[in-house]
C-alpha cells in the first residue's frame, strides 16, 4: 500500500510519535522508515487570507470598502511556516506515500490544522484520523492500533472552518469600520467584545455602588457566639435603634435553650477537571493566568505525558476508562501519593459514581493523571503544582463522601431568639486531601462554631453578654481572570430573561475551553484591560469601545447562540452554510451601524503636542520597536518616532540601546542607567572601527552569532553597517 504519512501539530509531539513508532531515520522537517513519514507542522502553516489578498482597494482602510464579503475565503501559507509547508506539502504528494494519518490534537482545532494543511497542498489520498486523549507510549500505541476512519471527523473540520469564517468576517468588518469611523486603532470580535462588556459592566457597578451600614447583634455565652434572629428570619437591619433595643432588653439576661437539632450531612466530592475549571482554580491558589495554566497543562500533556487532553469541557469519565485505573494508580503509588493510593487498593475503593458519564462526554474526558511514573525531579515548581491538583482531585474521589454532623442551637434570651450551629467530623472522607476550588470554607458567618460545648433541652445559661456589630455594604469584586473564566462559562448572571438563561446554560456559555484564554490575551494586548493586582480593570479604551459598539456585539447571549449552531454543526446537525450566510449578514449590519452611529470617541492617549502638518494634537502610541507619536487624523498620516530600539549595544551590559529623541538631541539610553549622546557614541564606534581590519570584524561577528546568548556588543554592530557600506 505504500507508505504512511503521519502528520502532527508540533515538532515535539511528532519526534515522540516517530520514537513510539521505532522510525528513525531523522531528515530536515521529518522522520522516515520503510513504513511510515512522520512530519509535523508548527501549529497553524496555513490560514485564511487577508483582506489585501482579494483586491487592491483593501490595502488602505476606508470605510466605502465595507463591508468585505469575498465569495470564496481563500487559504494562504503563513510566510515564517513557509519552509515546512513546503516539506509537509511536498512529502504528502510523494508517489510512495499511500496515505495520511492526521494526527493533530484531538479537537476542533487540530483537525482545522490538518485539513487546511491537505487542502493548500491539493493533496486528495485516503485520510485516517489518529485520537487520543494522552501522550503515552501505551495510548499512542493503542490510538495505531485503532485509527478511525477521518470522514468521522468531517463534521468537526466544517464547525471549526465555519468558526474561522465567522470570526475572519465579523472581526475584521468590525475592526475596521471602528477604526476607520473613529480615526483609532479599535478592534472587535464576537467573543472578545462580549467579554469586556461583562467586565465593563462589573466596573460600572462597582463605581455606581453607593455602601449602606447594616447591624448585626451577637450575644456570647458559654464559649458560645450566636447571631440574633428576627421573626421574619433577618439577622441584617439598616436600623440601629432596633438592635440597641435588643441589646437593652438581653444583656446580662439568662438564656434557655429551645431547640437542639442535630442532623448527620453529607457531601460528595468535587467533580473532575474540564480546563476551565482548573484554570480558575490555579488562578484562585497560585496566582496563574489561563494562558500560563493552559501552556503547564500543554507540556504536562505532551512532554511528559503525565495528564489526559488538557483542552476538554467535560468534567466526567467513561465507562472504558474504569478498567485503566488500577495502572493508573499504581503509576501515583511511585508519584508520591503512596499512602492515598495504598489505601485505596487495600480497601477496593471504586471512583465516585457521579464521574461516570458516558452521555456528557463528547471528544473528550476529563482531565486525569495517565499511567506514565515521574521521573523524579523532571517537573518546574510550576508544572508540579498543576500536576497535584488534578492528582489531588483525581484521588479525592476515590475516598468517598465527607460526613458531619451539624449541630443547629437556639437560645431564648428575654423573648429573643438567637441561633448558632456547629459541625462535628464523622468520616473524613475526600476532605483528607488538601482541595481548593468551589467547595472551599465559606466567608465566615458570626453564628457558626467549630465546637458546641454539651446542651440540654430546656437548659438556662447565665451571664449572657449582647453587642452589637457593624458592617457596610460592600460592592460587587471585580474579576479575577479566574471569576472571569467562570463568567465565560457561566454567564447568565448577565441577562435576566429566562429563555436567554436557559440558551445560555445549554450552550456552555461564551468561547470554549481551548480559546478563552486566548481571549484574555487579546484583551490585554488590545489594552482594554489592565491588572491591578489580581483584578482585572478596564481601561478608558475599553470601556469607550463597549460605549460604541453596536449593542448586538456585546451580548453574551448572541455569542452563545454562535456557539451553540457551531456545536450542531459538528454533530452534523446543521449546515455550515447557513451559519457563515448569517454571519456574513450579521457583519454588514454591524458596518451599517457603526456608519450611521453619533457616538463620539476621545482618545486617551492623546498628547498635547500637535501635528505639524494639521495641528491636531498627536497621539503616542506603543510599537513593537519603540514608541512614537502619529497623528489622531489616519488621513494626515504624520508619524514620528519618540524612542526605538536600535540595533546598537549596550557596552555595559550588553543589552540593545533605545535611541530617544530627535535631531540633534537623540541620545542612547539603556536600562542598566547608561547613556550617551547620539553623535559621540557613533565618533567612539568610529574610532572602534579603524583600529579593527575587515576580517578581524567578520571573525568577531562570526562568533558572536555562534554565542547568541552572550549577545554582540554595540560597537560590533556598528562595524559591520559600516564595513556593508564600505563594500
């Protein structure tokens, strides 16, 4: 039959495939035996082109090109992939391969990866699909061993092409029309736009929020604290005057016990990982952005293939997996959980009833450890931390429920009721191993007790001693991108009709597990948003572009409902076709919008120097290479440079100089705290030069290219512009 081409996502994962597989034969971009080709991309080599790439008149932004609608959406080579698209390319449409095993990640990006791959190379031969949930030797083995056929995945590659479509219209429409409307360099896009509208709409409830006193009476007795209890249930009152009277009425008064009602609870424990839930819980624990627990979960997952799939909603387990247990086990058993795992083969103890779910898992489990044992010392700090909470997790629901028995007093004292309650441990349960997470301790409350000493029905206690407690109000907290990943997947705190509520809920909320993060990023780097902290603010721009956006953009139920057809369409029960035509009109009348919109939007970055070809004032903004002022007006297009990086060295510390200023006032600047004018630094680099021949230069810059890390000095990249001028 011929050869088999193996087509991964990463180079890693593919050297670890080739070395399951016994292929040894390493070439530039590939490994090659009798049987098999195993090559990789490096994530996306191909993607959809760029507005440019249907027309002259796109180059220049102007609001009469919109909207862009091309008929076809055309794939290009991303030009820094150019080099091993044409090594995977032209090893696909080698005579002796047969066929092609897709074997990027397994889900909807990764088959996005593979097809549009095959699809720019024009390559039509048999497709079967590699799925796998780890990166062990043993999974990847099996997942050979059984390759489904990819017409399986077909559906899946139509959900996650219509996503690319809908988010190529809708963004760069969008994104555009801002700018051009506006004269600023505004985006938007139908995921991120609903999630800065929820964390603006958070901030504008925190500065509206007007904070109330409120009252509260404690009485203490016997070692005792209990919290007074209206009639009506209410322990909080707005009025002092009441609980003085109280207070009046019960202080140094005898209290009679009425009622102890003791009742034996249980909890059951958490469920299992899907990522989102672990992204908050490291955030809420370490400190960890989504972004950074995601790239930890990634190498955890493919280098050292100690966990399941990181990219997963699922948060329950399959039947089939119950018989992998006992390796799994055995493999924590010489991770460090010997005691845990010990316990839980001496006893026979089976996992949690509630993680089985055959009906709630779709591509993937949740995540749990595979069978593969640490090497000791192999993990960072970091990538440790990670690896014990899902582990954690994992064992907790081995160990059963926790049970207690929750004790609920209540005194009379005068006529008054006051109540408290305490909880005594039965069986330890889960809460044996240290979890965090939603089933952490609660904010405190005044009527709870660790202890109650031993109570009689009808029993008095004397010297009871009443006080009175005051609080405020307190506002809403702002996000943590660990409350804000918990929005996203559960944002029906945010509209109030019960029918959105319920579309929401059904759709899993806003995004997916493998793009929020991504999605914080954006928001970051767009810099609509800031850290203050662990909170998440929005900045002047962000909250201006929520203000001018149309309002369909911002509504985290629209964008559920996008995530809900892509979701059918990957079930095949729904045509793709109908869901980019709808984006498509979706997106034109977006422009029409933003066209016909009165809002006005004033730059926050705006500088009190004016340009001196319109005499608007300018504005400084940010470049990869430095800052610079450009003119407010796009149409003026007046742009000078306030600091570059320059390619000259530091001679202290090696680092690249920023040339800051103008004219005859630039100077060289670094932030170990040298500095140097302009010109003189350029006369000693001079000097430099003429006391060095050619070859000694072309010597010396030799080997600083083969010590990058050292890192040339600014004299040797002076020597070698001026000997290029010289030649």
């Amino acid at each position: 039959m011929g050869k088999s081409l193996v087509l991964a996502e990463k180079p890693s994962v593919g050297r670890e495939l080739a070395r399951v597989l016994g292929v040894g034969g390493k070439h530039n971009g590939y490994f090659e035996n009798q049987k098999y080709i195993v090559t990789w991309a490096l994530g996306h080599l191909v993607t959809l082109a760029d507005p440019e790439h249907y027309g002259e008149e796109y180059k220049t932004w102007r609001m009469d090109t919109l909207p862009i609608l091309p008929k076809h959406m055309d794939l290009v080579v991303i030009p820094q992939s150019g080099k091993q698209f044409r090594t995977v390319s032209g090893l696909m449409k080698r005579a002796e391969v047969g066929e092609i095993i897709i074997a990027t990640d397994a889900g909807r990006e990764g088959e996005l990866v593979a097809r549009w791959i095959i699809e720019k190379a024009h390559v039509k031969k048999p497709m079967r699909r590699l799925w796998i949930s780890s990166q062990t030797d043993q999974a990847i083995r099996q997942g050979f061993a059984h390759l489904e056929p990819s017409a399986k995945y077909d559906n899946l590659y139509r959900s996650a092409q219509a996503r690319s479509e809908a988010d190529w219209v809708v963004g760069f429409n969008t994104t555009r029309a801002l700018t051009c409307r506006y004269n600023a360099q505004l985006s938007a896009g139908r995921v991120q736009t609903p999630t800065l509208a929820m964390i603006v709409q958070r901030e504008r409830a925190i500065r509206d929020f007007k904070s109330t006193p409120y009252y509260e009476v404690l009485a203490n007795v016997d070692g005792m604290r209990l919290l007074y209890q209206s009639k009506n249930k209410s322990t909080r009152f707005s009025d002092k005057s009441t609980c003085e009277r109280i207070v009046r009425a019960c202080n140094k008064q005898s209290a009679i016990v009425t009622s102890i009602d003791a009742q034996k609870k249980r909890t059951q424990p958490p469920a299992l990982y899907d990522l989102t839930t672990l992204q908050r819980d490291a955030n809420a624990r370490y400190g960890f952005s989504a972004k950074q627990t995601l790239s930890l979960m990634q190498r955890l997952y493919e280098e050292h293939k100690l966990l399941t799939y990181p990219r997963t909603d699922s948060r329950y387990l399959t039947k089939d997996i119950v018989a992998t247990f006992p390796e799994r086990l055995a493999a924590l058993t010489s991770n460090g959980y010997a005691d845990v795992t010990r316990q839980i083969r001496a006893e026979k103890r089976s996992i949690a009833p509630g993680c089985i779910n055959d009906a709630k898992v779709s591509d993937h489990h949740a995540i749990i450890p595979t069978e593969e044992r640490l090497s000791k010392h192999s993990l960072t700090s970091d990538e440790r931390r990670i690896y014990e909470l899902v582990v954690k997790r994992f064992l907790a629901n081995f160990l059963g429920p926790y049970e207690y028995e929750q004790t609920r007093v209540t005194l009379d004292v005068n006529g008054e009721h006051f109540t408290c309650h305490g909880n005594v441990t039965v069986e330890l349960g889960w809460k044996g191993i240290d979890l965090i997470g939603e089933e952490g301790e609660p904010e405190e409350d005044a009527s709870k007790n660790r202890s109650l000493p031993k109570l009689q029905q009808g029993q008095t206690l004397k010297g009871v001693s009443v006080s009175i407690r005051e609080g405020q109000t307190k506002p809403p907290a702002r996000f943590t991108e660990g409350t804000l990943l918990a929005a996203m997947e559960n944002p029906q705190a945010f509209v109030s009709d019960k029918h959105a509520q319920s579309v929401l809920h059904k759709a899993g909320g806003i995004g997916t597990p493998a793009t929020r993060a991504d999605i914080i990023e954006k928001l970051f780097k767009s810099f609509y948003i800031e850290k203050q902290g662990q909170s998440l603010v929005p900045t002047s721009k962000g909250i201006q572009l929520i203000d001018i956006v149309p309002d369909d953009l911002t509504s985290p139920l629209l964008t559920a409902e996008w995530e809900e057809r892509l979701e059918r369409i990957a079930r095949g029960q729904e045509k793709s076709a109908a869901f980019t035509s709808d984006m498509r009109t979706f997106a034109t009348e977006l422009v029409k919008a933003v066209k016909n919109s009165d809002k006005q939007y004033r730059h926050d970055n705006m500088t009190r120097t004016p340009c001196p070809n319109c005499g608007k004032f300018l504005l400084e903004v940010k470049t990869k290479k430095g800052k610079m002022l450009v003119c407010q007006d796009r149409e003026c297009g007046y742009r000078r440079n306030l600091e570059q990086t320059s390619n000259a060295r530091c001679p202290k510390c090696h680092k690249r100089l920023t040339v800051v200023g103008d004219g005859d006032k630039r100077i060289y600047t670094c932030s170990c705290g040298f500095r140097e004018k302009f010109d003189r630094f350029n006369q000693e680099l001079r000097k430099k030069r003429n006391t060095s021949s050619k070859r000694d230069v072309q010597n010396y810059m030799r080997k600083q290219k083969q010590q990058e890390s050292i890192g040339a000095n600014a004299f040797a990249d002076a020597w070698a512009k001026a000997l290029e001028k010289e030649e």
